[in-house]
C-alpha cells in the first residue's frame, strides 16, 4: 500500500505531456466514443506545439506551464484557429492572444468566482459489490487511461484504490472550481448496480465527515419498466436524502424496450414521486443507447408530460443532445424528429413557455459540443431560447470525463458570434448568463440557498483543505472513460 500511496501522491504527469483541455474521443460509457474530425486533431497539435514554445519563453518546464492558467489559455487559442481554419463561424472562446503568456490575462479570461452545481456526477464504486460477480481473474476498470491506475499494477486489484472516493473528491472539489454536485447513476438491473445508493451515500458521508455536508446530493435511480423499482422509492425516499429521482426512458431490463413519461410506466412514476414529495424528475434525453432505444430516447413525449404535471420539474440530462444529428437553425413545425430541435418542437406544441419546469441540463452534451463551434452555438442558442435563460443547468458527466475544471474553462470563454445572435436570434453569453447556468438555476428546482451554501462553503474544511492544495497543485489532466469501441464495449460488459 505504500507504493499505491506514492503513486497517488506522485506528480500524475512530470513532463507535461497531457493538455489541460481536452478535445478527445473520451466516452462517458453510455455511447460509442466518437472519432475526432480533422480540424481536432490539427487544434489539438497546435496546442501541443504552442504549449512546449511558451514554456521555453517564460522559462519554465512544460508541466509548469501546463497547470498554470496560460497553458488553458494557449489550448483554447489553438482550438480557436484550428475551427477558423474549418470556417467554424457560430462561437469562438474568447481569449485574449496575450493570455497564453500574461497570467492576469489568463485568469481574466478562465478564472472565476460563480457558484458552481454540477447537476450530473458519477463515481463507480471501484470495490463494491458488483466485483463478486466477475471471475477471481477479472481486472475490471485496468484499461482506463488514469496515470495512477497504470502504474499501480493490477495484483490483487489493488490499482483500485486509484479510482475511489479521495480520487473522485481530487478531481471534483480540489482541480476544479465546483461547488456542489449532484451524484447520479447509470442504468442497471437491480442487482448489477456499478454503485448502489447505499455506496453513494457513503461517499456523501466521507464528505459530510469534511464539514462538507453541502457539497454532494443524492438521486434516487428508478426505472418504472423494472420490476420492484416504484414499490422501492419508498424506502430510497425514507432512507436517504433523495433531492431528485434518475430515469432512463430508453432503458428496459433485458436490454430492449423503453417507455414514455406520458405512458402508464412514466405516469406511475410521476404520481410516487407527487406523493413522496420528490418532485424532481431527472431524464436521461438524448445519446441514445442504440436502435432499439431510439424513440424513448428523443424528447418527444416531454411537452405533453410537462403540461400535464405542472407540479413536476422534468430535468432533461444530456438536454435530448443527439450524436446523429448536426445541430443547426431551428425552424418550428419544420419536423425534424430528433436532437435538440425534438426537445424545442416538444415545448412548442404543449404550449410550454420558456422558464417553466422543464430544464435543460449539459452533461457530455457541453464537452461534445466543444468540438464543434457552429453546433456549439446552436444547442446552446436553442436551449436559452426555448426552455429559457433560468432553464439551462450545468453538468458535466464528471469523473467519466477527469476532473470537470478544463469544461467549465472553456464554457467561461465561450461565445456565440454576434452573426449568429442577429441572424437566429440567439441571446449573448454574457457572464451574467453563464453564473446562471453555471449554478443560479440549479438552485430553484434543488431548494438551494445560495447565501446559505456560499457560507458554509467558505470556512468547511474541504475549502481548507483546497486552499492548501492550490499551493502546488497536481492536476492528472486525464479520464476515466472509454476512449476506443474495445473500451466502450469492455465497459458496457461489467454493467457500466
């Protein structure tokens, strides 16, 4: 355990090998990663490059550089003229070129004081129970691309400990600006949970052991198409502090199937929820699973669900977001059947107004749409305008994706052309705008005080305990996702 303690402790990348922004094919195990398009590559080789020639002239090692808030800056410098090279016209991260050298300049641009919530968390319990259902032989989880985990070994799967609650506490509340997250889950049959309520609320407590108590909240995960899961609410409401319940409408028991919200299965699980007083209903919209999936996986049913019920805040993860479909203008009744524009059609038809109960939440969707700058602009300009500015959530999917701090960089730069804005009437990405959706929003349908939260988060001890760390701070700059098909398909085969 003492070497495992070194590695955990060690520098994760001495020669600054890894880029703070990561563009990368990086999956968070729900779709097939995706490959990079040319003008990625070519960014993210240009930040490589950029990033080794400032360095050398401000005299300092490459790993320096990179942990500092000008190698960010430089990264996003690339990114930016490797989408103007790709005519991307709809957004650009507005970083000043001095920034990749001056440090105020830096942080001028990716620094930050808002509340940060983080409405979608993960962390895979990395020795719970779901180990005893694999072969003594089994090495689950080896072939993640995390530092700690290859140089560990695997004997005895003690590389483990590299992916547990202090890893997930490092990447979350220490290299990132976050504040508050949302801790939720992925599909499973009952008995294959990667993490099971009981372990997440263990997670919780390590953190309310911290003076943290604040920090991390619980959904309850209930798939009303599985057998025993509404009857469970009940005792997943009385047992734990249940702020929203996760649901997967295009997820089924054996594989198939998926329902609706405005079905009987959807419905059942709305009138438990109105009863138990959880009155928070978290979809998984968009990234569909596949084929099967795909019509319960698109926002059609969610307008109608809303106006029937509204008492119930329907919060959308992943926003409807579709791989398959290029975002671009949208245009009411024009038809189209799937994507962002499904979710927009959706509200319209139900007559819900923007600012209602239904939210907009950006899990994957945000760090897919960094790719792209014109479907950036897009999904971002439709999903202000037709579920409204205080609609938009924030979230990011992390630990599947490392730590969320190089998403929350690069949504603090982004900026939507004012082309754009004038010919598709989309709203500006103000600061105002973005301390909305970065956290403000989040507040309403979770029952958060702000003033509450910023105080107690200001003398916990896990601000102290980030306080001292941001010293020397020592970033991974890595994921914890499928990053190739073998690994998404590896993954897919332990129940992640």
């Amino acid at each position: 355990m003492a070497n495992q303690k070194n590695v955990l402790n060690g520098d994760r990348d001495p020669e600054g090998a890894r880029l703070p922004i990561r563009i990368d094919t990086t999956s968070n195990g729900e779709f097939s990663p995706v490959a990079l398009e040319k003008h990625n590559v070519e960014g993210n080789a240009i930040a490589h490059q950029w990033a080794s020639e400032n360095a050398r002239r401000k005299g300092e090692s490459r790993r320096s550089f990179m942990v500092s808030a000008c190698g960010a800056a430089t990264t996003l410098l690339a990114v930016n003229q490797a989408n103007a090279y790709a005519s991307k016209k709809g957004a650009k991260f507005n970083v000043p070129p001095d920034a990749a050298l001056d440090a105020d300049a830096a942080m001028e641009a990716l620094g930050g004081n808002e509340f940060i919530f983080d409405v979608q968390g993960h962390y895979v319990n990395p020795t719970g129970a779901w180990l005893g259902k694999l072969p003594d032989e089994a090495r689950p989880l080896s072939g993640m691309p995390n530092t700690c985990v290859t140089a560990a070994g695997t004997e005895d799967r003690e590389y483990l400990n590299c992916l547990g609650s202090e890893e997930f506490i490092k990447d979350v509340f220490l290299d990132s600006d976050t504040d508050m997250m949302v801790l939720s889950f992925v599909p499973s049959a009952r008995d294959a949970e990667p993490l099971t309520i009981e372990e997440a609320d263990e997670t919780r407590r390590i953190i309310d052991a911290m003076d943290g108590d604040h920090r991390l909240m619980l959904h309850g995960r209930v798939n009303p198409n599985q057998p025993g899961d509404l009857e469970d609410m009940d005792r997943l409401a009385a047992e734990f502090p249940i702020a929203a319940w996760k649901t997967y409408t295009q997820w089924g028991p054996d594989g198939v199937g998926g329902f609706f919200m405005t079905d009987d299965a959807g419905e059942a699980m709305i009138a438990k929820a109105k009863a138990l007083g959880v009155k928070n209903i978290a979809i998984h919209k968009g990234l569909a699973f596949g084929p099967q999936s795909y019509e319960h996986s698109t926002c059609a049913d969610i307008g109608e669900a809303a106006k029937r019920h509204p008492d119930i805040n329907f919060i959308l993860y992943h926003s409807g977001f579709d791989l398959s479909v290029k975002e671009e203008a949208f245009t009411p009744g024009a038809g189209k059947s799937a994507g962002v524009d499904r979710l927009c059609q959706s509200l319209l038809d139900a007559g819900v107004a923007p600012n209602s109960n239904v939210y907009a939440e950006l899990g994957s969707t945000w760090r897919l749409l960094m790719r792209d700058m014109d479907q950036a602009a897009h999904a971002l300009g439709k999903l202000v305008k037709y579920c409204g500015e205080d609609n938009v959530l924030w979230g990011t999917d992390s630990i599947w994706y490392g730590s969320p701090q190089d998403q929350i960089q690069a949504f603090r730069a982004f900026e939507i052309s004012s082309e754009y804005q004038e010919r598709f009437s989309y709203a500006p990405m103000t600061r105002q705008l973005k301390a909305k959706i970065f956290g403000l929003n989040a507040m309403v349908p979770y029952k958060v005080s702000l003033e509450e939260a910023k105080k107690r988060a200001s003398g916990d001890t896990l601000a102290k305990r980030k306080h001292a760390y941001l010293e020397q701070p020592n970033p991974s700059f890595t994921t914890y996702g499928p990053k190739t098909r073998r690994e998404f398909l590896n993954l897919k085969s332990l129940g992640g």
